[in-house]
C-alpha cells in the first residue's frame, strides 16, 4: 500500500522539494492513517484464511464431531476479536488523530491545490451574543473582508461593527473603514475611523476551520470541539458527526467481520480456500461500497449521520446472525 502510493505520488514529491524527513514522517501518517479504515477488512482477510486452512485438513469437522458445540468452537474468535477490537477503539481515537494531522497538512501543501478552508461567506457565532462574518477570508494573510460583528442581548441588536478588511496582528486586530453603531433607547450612535486597532472575544482561526480538523482530534477533543462548533451555529456539523461516529463503527465492523469469516469458512467447500477468498472479497467490496456512499450522502446533505455511518454494521451483522444460523447445521 505505502510503495504504491509512494509510486503514484513520487512525481509530485520531487517536484515540489518535500524534504526527506518531512516525506518520511509522512509515509509513516499514511501508514497509520489507512490502516485504521482497512483494519476491519485485514482482520477479515486474515480469519478467513486461517479458517479455511482448518476447514480444508477437515480439522473443523473432527473437532464438531468430538461433541463440542459450534458456540464452543466460536469462543476463541469472539474473545480475540473483542480484545484486538478493543485495541483498535483506543487506537482510532487517541494514535490516528496525530498521524491524521500529519498527513492531511502534507497533502494540502504539496499534493493539494485547493486551500483547506473554506474562505467565502464566513459566518460564525463566537458566543452566546455575538455573532461575526466575513464575505472572503486569506487564511495564509489571516485577513478578511466585508468583516460585520453583531452583538446582541435578550434577542435585541445593542451594537454592530462593521469594516472593510479586518487583519489579525498577534494579539490584537486592525479594522479598515471602521464603523460602530451603538443602538440606544431612542436614538444611536456611531463612531467611524480610517483605522482601528482593537482586541475582539475571538481567534482568527476560530473564523473557519481546515476541513480535515475533525479528523486531528482524540476522542474527548472531538467531543468539546462538537459542541463548540453546535454552538456556533456550524453548518459542516455532518461532517463532524461521521467522523465522531466512525471512531466507534469501524472497530464493532471489525468483530462483525470476524463472526463473518468463521461463519463462511469454517464450511468445506469444493472450491477450497479460493472460494471463501472470493465470497469474503466480495463481501468487503460491498461494506466498502456502502461505507462511501452513506458517508458522503451524510456529509454533503442533511441525512442522519449516525444511520449513515452504521448501516452498514446493521446490515452485515444481519448478515452475520443469518450466516452463523447456517454454519451451525
């Protein structure tokens, strides 16, 4: 996997300078980053021929036949499943987050052309009273134009600040063509400057974040980041949604994809151990299949991210139970 897509990206790595140690820490992201998606299906891959090994040397047969029960001769496969899914659930939700980060930042520099944030029509809440927007926004100048804050208290505008461009310095901003008006009781007031310096309740980065952010985030990150982004009133929260539901889906899909494996190979075949090769090839085809599409129907429209997501578990681990009823007759 890596040396293919080391192949396919080299052309660009050389074109564009990457540093050596750069593009190896990125080999090693990559490595970590797919294995977390494939996991499920080398897990399955690797049980079912382990099985098939078994059920051709007629080993399966003895062993059901000495008097011991199919849920018996599970047992084994259920408790190592649970074990190495357990392992992979704190590994998708604590180790993937850093290497995502990694190589997401790789890909937008030197393979990517597009910018990873989004940078026109921002609009954010910062808080529970203000509300802020831009209409294009450079985050490599952290600078932004057509910048409006609204400030509102019990659902009445009390002030309303609005500039041409807005440019972060450090610690503070400076707002061309300033213009602030304040509404009174009975009038208002307006107070208007060439330029002005000023410190506001928020974080340039906080005016749009890279796309992939989900992705660099533990699992108690994500949470705390979730309910910000609810807050501000977020219209990506799909996208958020399918990557916190993943961190789970994707170790059960593993266990289901074991009881999957035991089930179609511990049955002797006249195909042999090709024949299970091939049912399970495309058994992963299809989970892979409809992962993608449920995943990016969630994302890019207003359908339910967690069906979206587990669909495809509900679906095999019906599979599984009906292909299990099968393998204990």
């Amino acid at each position: 996997m890596v040396t293919v897509h080391l192949a396919e990206k080299v052309g660009k790595i050389l074109s564009k300078n990457a540093p050596l140690d750069e593009t190896l820490w990125y080999l090693l992201d990559f490595t970590i980053y797919f294995s977390n998606f494939l996991f499920p299906l080398f897990l399955f891959i690797s049980t079912m021929f382990f099985t098939s090994k078994l059920a051709n040397n007629t080993e399966v047969i003895a062993f059901l036949s000495s008097g011991v029960s199919f849920n018996r001769f599970l047992k084994p496969y259920i408790i190592g499943a649970t074990i190495v899914c357990t392992g992979a659930l704190l590994f998708s939700s604590f180790l993937v987050p850093n290497a995502a980060q990694g190589f997401n930042e790789y890909q937008y520099k030197y393979f990517k052309r597009t910018d990873s944030q989004k940078t026109s029509d921002v609009y954010r809440q910062i808080n529970d009273n203000e509300y802020i927007y831009v209409s294009n926004y450079q985050p490599s100048r952290k600078k932004g134009y057509n910048f409006t804050l609204e400030h509102f208290e019990a659902d009445s505008l009390k002030f309303k600040i609005s500039a041409s461009s807005i440019q972060f310095n450090d610690t503070s901003y400076t707002l061309t063509s300033f213009k602030k008006r304040i509404i009174l009781e009975n009038s208002e007031k307006i107070e208007q400057y060439g330029k002005y310096d000023t410190l506001l309740p928020f974080e340039i980065d906080e005016l749009t974040p890279v796309e992939y952010v989900a992705e660099t985030k533990n699992f108690w990150e994500l949470n705390e980041f979730i309910k910000q982004e609810e807050k501000r009133g977020n219209a990506n929260m799909n996208l958020y949604y399918v990557e916190k539901y993943k961190r789970t889906s994707i170790p059960v899909s593993a266990f289901i994809f074991t009881l999957i494996a035991v089930a179609v190979s511990s049955v002797k075949k006249r195909g042999g151990m090709g024949m299970n090769l091939a049912i399970g090839l495309v058994i992963a085809m299809t989970y892979v299949f409809l992962d993608k599409v449920f995943g990016t129907i969630a994302e890019k429209s207003t359908f339910n991210p967690w069906f979206a997501v587990w669909f495809p578990n509900i679906f095999f681990a019906i599979v599984a139970i009906f292909l299990l009823r099968n393998a204990r007759r």
